[in-house]
C-alpha cells in the first residue's frame, strides 16, 4: 500500500517528522466553523430573533395639530392647539404575538440545527467515501502488483519451455486490466478527496494519511438504543414538533383579536375668544374609546389557526412514522453489511488470497497450469470488490443512523 509505506518512510527519516493524521473530528469542527449553509441558517435566526422584539413593541402614537372655530370676526377667535392619540392594544395582543415570534425562533433554531447535521452528514458521508477510495486504491495497487508478477512467471516458464504463448497472453491481459483498474481508482481517489474539500469549505484539502482504519472501526450498535437515540436527535420530528407550536400560539394570537382596543387622546389649545376683556385662554380635552367586536370576530381566523393545529399534531405522528420505518430499513441494512465485512475480513479474503497464492506456487513449481491461476485470482479480485462493496454499505448506514436519519426520514 504506497500510501502507508509513504508513510512509514517518513518515520524512519530522522530528517523529517511525521505528519499528523486526518481525523474525522477535526474535519467536523472545520465545516461547522466554515460552511455557508450554516451562516445561512444562523442569519435566519437571527432574524426571528429580532422579529420577536418588534413583535412586543406598541403602535406608535399619532400628534398633531388641531383649529377650530375659524371663521371671520372683528375679534380674536378660533382655539388653535395640538393632541395625541394612542391606541392600547388589550386582551394580550403582544403578548400573543410575542410568543409567536418567540416560537418561530424555535423553529428557525431546528432548521439551524438541520443545517448543522446536514453538513456533518457531507463530512462523514464524504470521509467515510475517502477511506473507501484509498481502501480500493490500496488494493488495486497490490492487485496490479499480482498481475505484473504473473506475467513475469508466465514469460519465465515460456522461455524454459514450460508455459505456452496463450498463457503469456492470458496473463497479460490480466495485468493490462489490473492496470486499468489502477488508474480508475487513482481517479476516483480524487474525486473522492475533492468532494470532502468541498463538504468542509477547503478546496484546496490535499490527500493526506487518514486516521480511522474503516474495517476495525465499524461499530457495532443495538437497535433499541439507536432507535431511541435516532427519534430524539431526528430534525424532521423536531420541525414537526416546533411547527406545532407556532400553529399553537396562532390560535392564541387570533383568539385576542376579538378583544377591543383601547384608544385614548388628549387635546390642548388656546381659546383666543373673549369674555369681557380677557380672552378664555388654554383649554384642555380627553377622549377614550374602545372598537366593538360587533360585526367582525375573527370567528373566521380562530376556525383556521385550529384546523392548522389538528393538521400540525398529524404531522408530528406521521414524521415519528416515517422516522421508525425509515429506520427499520437503515438498520436492516446496516447489520447485514457489517456481517459482510467481519466474514469477508475474518474468513473470506484470507481463505481466497491464501488459494490465489498457493495455485501461484504451484504453478511455479510447474505442478498446475495457468488457467486455474486466472480462476483464483479473479476470484479473490471479485471477492475484495464484494468485501469494499460491503464495507462502503455499513458505513453509509452508520451515517445514516447517527447523522442522516435525523436530517431526513
């Protein structure tokens, strides 16, 4: 594997030191440190933030200036003056309204930590596809070297007389495929590596050693804890939920609609009529009145916040639904996966790679033809494409389980 001899090189280099290893944690924290999508969603709550302030602020009162009585005489007339008038909302107006924002904030809170999850399920979706790409690079490095090393035996028994022209060709082949294979999973290697720069906003992340062996690490987890763990953590039940009671809190808000206002207003102004010899002078005034709830009572406004309650409660249960069946499906496929891997690792490969390497003895000792080598090796090729396969599997489902489930049903 030249990526861990590349390393291994380094560490026997007294010149150099070695390079720390990639872990999965520290490209958590740079992606939650740096993506947009989560300052997309900081700024929306934000912005509920501050709509729950306006929401509590009263209507701003009205002055201005009031003349009466203007008409023409030969004395001084008319009251010139000013008022103000404010209107006193009651029944809990603000108070409503304020809880409502106070709940879209809530709201906007879970969407912020959707964002989040869904950003680390990038990084681990896209780590755990690295760790893959470098496993498949790996092995194709070997692979390729299996071939090359065939098709230098095969030349060898021909020259002695022992293999046969087709045998050589056979061989060659196989090793003109193994090389193919080569340069596909270099491609595909960094593709992979550029798809995890883009997942924590670093586009110029470079290949570097990764931290986590992905067939040792593979944890093994129980169905109910996760279960209970994926409905707690899960993002669509929460925004269900939070939906919930912004729907709740609007029934209170059209509820106080029906109560009246109180408006109130003051006036003050000068008199410049007279009695006898002096004019009447400054005069004051106070109205009050409150709006009748006569032909309008919201009747129409509470009927709708209440159906959008029932239809919010429905939505809840059905995202636990979803959440649990998803689940079911997600695990299912998670534990058969990770019986792959421990069979593939534990029992497979080693049993296929140590008949791949006895028909290759044997052939060399010129006790069995060629073509039984092909069969082995394609076989052993087949089952290490199956092994990866099955590991790529588990480790989706694990991200699924911890991340992915609590993001999306």
């Amino acid at each position: 594997m030249s990526i861990w001899l590349f390393v291994l090189l380094q560490a026997v280099s007294p010149s150099q030191t070695v390079p720390a290893k990639l872990t999965l944690a520290a490209l958590e924290a740079q992606a939650l440190a740096a993506h947009p999508a989560i300052r997309v969603a900081a700024a929306e709550v934000d912005a509920a933030k501050a709509r729950v302030r306006q929401a509590g602020a009263w209507t701003n009162p009205v002055i201005g200036v009031t003349a009466d009585e203007l008409r023409p005489r030969e004395q001084p007339s008319g009251i010139y003056g000013g008022f103000i008038q404010q209107t006193i909302p009651l029944g809990g107006k603000l108070g409503a309204a304020k809880n409502t924002a106070t709940s879209e904030v809530a709201l906007a809170e879970a969407a912020l930590a959707t964002a989040r999850r869904r950003v680390l399920l990038d990084v681990r979706e896209r780590y755990y596809a690295v760790a893959i790409a470098e496993e498949r690079l790996s092995v194709a490095t070997d692979l390729a070297a299996l071939a090359g090393r065939a098709v230098e035996m095969a030349r060898q028994l021909k020259n002695v007389g022992i293999a046969d022209q087709p045998d050589v060709l056979s061989a060659e082949a196989e090793a003109a495929q193994m090389a193919a294979r080569l340069v596909e999973a270099r491609a595909v290697r960094v593709a992979a590596w550029q798809r995890l720069g883009a997942a924590v906003a670093d586009t110029a992340l470079a290949p570097q050693p990764l931290a986590q062996d992905m067939a040792e690490a593979l944890p093994v987890l129980d169905r109910a804890e996760t279960l209970a763990s994926v409905i707690a953590s899960s993002g669509v039940v929460a925004t269900a939920e939070r939906s919930l009671a912004v729907e709740r809190s609007r029934v209170a808000m059209a509820k106080s609609m029906m109560t009246p206002d109180l408006f109130l207003r003051g006036d003050v102004g000068a008199n410049r009529e007279r009695t006898g010899r002096r004019t009447i002078g400054p005069q004051f005034g106070l109205e009050a009145g409150i709006s009748i709830p006569l032909f309008n009572r919201n009747a129409g406004g509470i009927l709708s916040a209440t159906s959008k309650v029932s239809g919010a409660e429905a939505a809840v249960s059905a995202a636990r639904l979803d959440v649990e069946a998803s689940f079911a499906t997600v695990f299912a496929d998670y534990e058969s996966a990770r019986a792959m891997v421990e069979a593939y690792r534990d029992e497979i490969l080693p049993k296929t790679r140590e008949a791949y390497n006895m028909q290759i003895e044997k052939y060399q000792q010129m006790v069995a033809a060629y073509p039984p080598v092909l069969q082995t090796e394609r076989t052993y090729i087949a089952m290490t494409e199956d092994y990866l396969s099955a590991l790529d599997r588990a480790w989706m489902a694990v991200s699924a389980l911890r991340t992915a489930m609590a993001v999306r049903p």
